[in-house]
C-alpha cells in the first residue's frame, strides 16, 4: 500500500544531511523543519515496515503500511514547529538532530490520537481523504468478509492506531536513552499521554452527559489540545537544551495560552468552517453537539438574555440537526454574541501567550518565529507584534 513514492513524498525544503543528526539537517525555517521531520519520519518508517513485513506480510500490508500512509498524509506538523520553538528559547544546544527526532515521535502519537478520534467521532473523513476506520470498512466489504464491516473497521483502526503509539514510544525512547536530558524529556512524554487519555475521555463523556458547562468545556480543551498540542511540545523542546525552571514556567505559560487560542480556533472551525479547507465533513460538531468553548458560552448568553429559541436548537433537547437545523444553530452561536466572544477571548489569549514567551529571554528570531507560530494555530489574519518589538 505504501509504495517507494510514498516513501520519498515530503522530502524537499533542502534538508539535506549533516554530521551528528542521524543523516539530516536541521533548517532554519518552520517550513524547513516540517519538510526534515518528514525526512525522518520516512527513515524510522521504512524500518518499522521492514520489521512488520517480517512478522507477517498481511499484517504489513493491511494495517502497516496503512499507517505509514496515514502519517505521511499530511498534517499541519504545529507541534514539532512548537518544540522547535522551545528549543531556540531555551537555547538551542545540543545534538541538532534530537529535536527532529522528538517531533517525528510527536507526529506519530498525533497519527494514534486523529485515527482513535475518528472511530469514536465516526467521522468519515480526515485530511480530505476516506479516515483510516473507513479504509478497513472498504477492505472487509470489498474482501467479502463474514460478520460486520462496522465492527471490523473499528477494531482493526484501534489497532492501527495502536500501532501508531507503539512507534511513537519506541522512536521516543531511542531518543531519551541516547540523550542527556533523556529523563526529563520521558517525564514530559508520560504526562502528555496521560492528558490525552483524559481529555478524550471526558470529552466523549461530556458529549454522553448532554453537558454544557464552560469550566468542563476549558479543562478539556486544556487537557485534549492546549497541553498536548502546545505546552508540552514546548516543554519537550525546551528540555532538549537543559532549559531551567525560570524559561520551563515561562514556556508552559505560553504554551497553555496559545494552545487554548488553538482550541478555540478550532471550535470555530468546527461551527463555520470550509470542509475543503479543513479536510472534515461540515457540520460534524453541530450535529453531535460537541462540548466546546464556543457551545457553552453560547448556551451561557443565551440564558442571561432569554434568548428561549437559542437555547432549544443549541441544546441536546432540540432537534437533531437537519432541515436546516444546523444553519439555526450557526445563526444562534452568532446572534447570541458568542462567536464574537469567543473571537476575542482568541485574541487576548494570544497576546498573552507571546508576552509570556518573551519571559524567557529568547532571542528576536525565535520570537518572530513562536508570533508567526500561534497566528496559524490561533487562524488570526497575520502574524502577532511581538511584544516589545515594532508594532507592540
């Protein structure tokens, strides 16, 4: 399934090898960086393709190679980008190598977490192509296979998915053994697994619950997104280059403010976005009433105002979306007040993070490049002043 195309697909931007970075070189820029993790996410996949062709060629042809495929997909890569920029704040030094090496891990459990995710959203979609769980409801309908393709394609995804964490942990683990620093970057590696598990459970418990509490709705965001997404990559970085408490704590403080701007963000795009620019079915939070920030302080301002009509088509005792129940809803989360809101708690959290990566002391470029950085995650219009610096 994944062929040596594939294989080489991603591997441009100039990352060309250099001594002590296992055969890679790391790029000065974002762009750079993504197109070198991908480089080493390609090495590290064609040994553990090789080893599964070992264990069993089915296995490495259904499951295998399908996750490989999945992992060289695509994705934003925010978060290797992220713990580059811990990197730089804490200094840099080090094995160049490393940081590429910790990011391929990072993009590895993201591949575990979206492939999970998905089964458990039942979404059909990821990344503008048919979601992993999908493929294998394809495979046993096309294979004639006896009992459920639903069933089927939902476990065989579990354990794709696993496979996933499986190398994200082996990649993870080389590392740390061969680092300094490798028992502080394990340290930070186990509670952001942890969190996780956490904020995907209570978020798919949220959903069970019918809640709409804006404190739940926060600490999931944080658990599910603002850490894993942004403060412990940050950490993870930043632990590369011995960083000490004083530019750790300043670095957890930006990253869980830009990681909840992210979360947000993608509340927003959830509710309005363009399922071509987002690569996910439209409407999907709508329909199932995802807990998220944007919800509950909708729900919220529509309590203080009265607003009864708003409070029925967002609430779990309103009709299920359809029949242009889920433009009802979008025009409810904006005649509320809340999509407004919710733009500029966006903002404000964002300026905050960048003021709080300043604390670190790190350099202009590193701060030019963590602005740039949150602007993405955060989906503002261009890239934030940084604090200090012309315009702030």
């Amino acid at each position: 399934m994944l062929g040596p195309g594939a294989m080489r697909a991603g591997t441009g931007g100039g990352a060309g090898p250099e001594p002590g970075t296992g055969g890679h070189r790391v790029p000065d820029t974002v762009g750079g960086t993504a197109a070198a993790v991908d480089a080493v996410l390609m090495e590290h996949l064609r040994t553990r393709l090789g080893e599964a062709r070992r264990t069993d060629a089915v296995f490495a042809d259904e499951v295998a190679s399908r996750v490989a495929a999945f992992v060289l997909q695509g994705g934003k890569r925010l978060r290797t980008a992220f713990l580059r920029c811990g990197w730089l704040a804490a200094g840099g030094s080090g094995d160049p190598g490393t940081p590429l090496r910790v990011g391929a891990a990072l993009e590895l459990l993201q591949a575990c977490a979206l492939v999970h995710d998905d089964v458990m959203d039942e979404s059909p979609v990821r990344r503008g192509a048919p979601a992993v769980h999908a493929q294998f409801a394809r495979l046993h309908r096309e294979g004639r296979m006896r009992g459920s393709a639903t069933s089927y394609s939902a476990t065989a995804a579990v354990l794709a998915g696993d496979l996933a964490l499986v190398w994200a942990d082996d990649l993870l683990t080389e590392t740390a053994l061969s680092s300094p620093y490798g028992g502080h970057l394990h340290r930070e590696w186990q509670a952001m697994r942890g969190e996780m598990v956490a904020g995907q459970y209570l978020d798919m418990r949220a959903q069970a619950t019918g809640s709409s509490d804006e404190t739940q709705a926060r600490n999931i965001a944080t658990l599910k997104s603002a850490l894993y997404t942004v403060e412990r990559p940050l950490a993870l970085g930043a632990c590369l280059a011995g960083a000490g408490a004083p530019v750790m704590d300043a670095l957890r403080s930006a990253g869980r403010c830009a990681g909840l701007a992210f979360q947000l963000h993608d509340d927003l795009l959830g509710a309005f976005g363009d399922p071509a620019v987002t690569g996910k079915p439209a409407d999907e939070d709508l329909r199932t009433r995802k807990l998220t920030g944007l919800l509950a302080a909708a729900l919220r301002l529509a309590g203080e105002t009265g607003d009864t009509d708003a409070l029925a088509v967002l609430g779990h005792q309103g009709p299920e979306p359809g029949g242009g129940t889920a433009d009802r809803m979008r025009a409810a989360l904006e005649r509320t007040g809340a999509r407004a809101a919710v733009e500029e708690e966006i903002a404000r959290l964002s300026a905050s993070s960048l003021r709080h990566f300043a604390d670190t002391g790190a350099d202009d470029r590193a701060q030019e490049e963590f602005a740039a950085l949150v602007a993405r995650a955060a989906g503002t219009a261009a890239p934030l002043p940084v604090p200090g610096g012309e315009g702030a």
